[in-house]
C-alpha cells in the first residue's frame, strides 16, 4: 500500500472502499442530487458498452480469437467486475 498511484501503473492494486451514503449526504450538502446508483455492469451497458466492444473488434481477421477476446472482456467488465463495483450519479440542484 502506498500513497504514489503512478508509480508503478499497471503493477499494483489501487482498489479502494467508497462509502456511497456518505458521497451521497454530503453531496447533497454540497448541490448535487443523487440521480442513480447501480452496478458497473448496468452502468457499462447503459452507455452502449457492447455496441463499442463490438466496433473495437471489428478489424480482428480470426473470428475466433475475436469472439474469445468479446467474451473475456465482456465476463470481467459486466459480471466479475461488474457485479462487484458500484456507480453513483448525481446532478447540481440548480441544473
């Protein structure tokens, strides 16, 4: 554990604990209205996450490895990491 998140990118764990009640209270202190809280998963797929994996493996030549590289991002961002991980959103109260 250390407090240098760029020292080593991509060689070490930055996984922190969010404790969205208390983004939310004092986020509503501050203007903002929570607008939604849901998983990662749902959260990715809202923004058209499979349209987009789909277009990036547009060029790959072999159909399989394109299929196999689909479904290897697609479990770890929408089910493993997906069900795990959390999104909040929130708007300004005089938007």
């Amino acid at each position: 554990m250390n407090d240098s998140f760029y020292e080593r990118i991509g060689a070490q764990d930055i996984t922190s604990h969010v404790n969205f009640s208390a983004l939310s209270h004092w986020g509503a202190k501050s203007d903002l209205r929570e607008t939604g809280f849901t998983s990662q998963g749902y959260f990715l797929i809202s923004l058209g996450f499979r349209e987009h994996l789909i277009k990036s493996l547009e060029g790959e030549s072999d159909i399989v490895k394109a299929a196999q590289k689909a479904a290897t991002i697609s479990n770890t961002l929408l089910m493993d990491m997906g069900n795990k991980y959390k999104v909040i959103r929130a708007r300004m109260l005089s938007l």
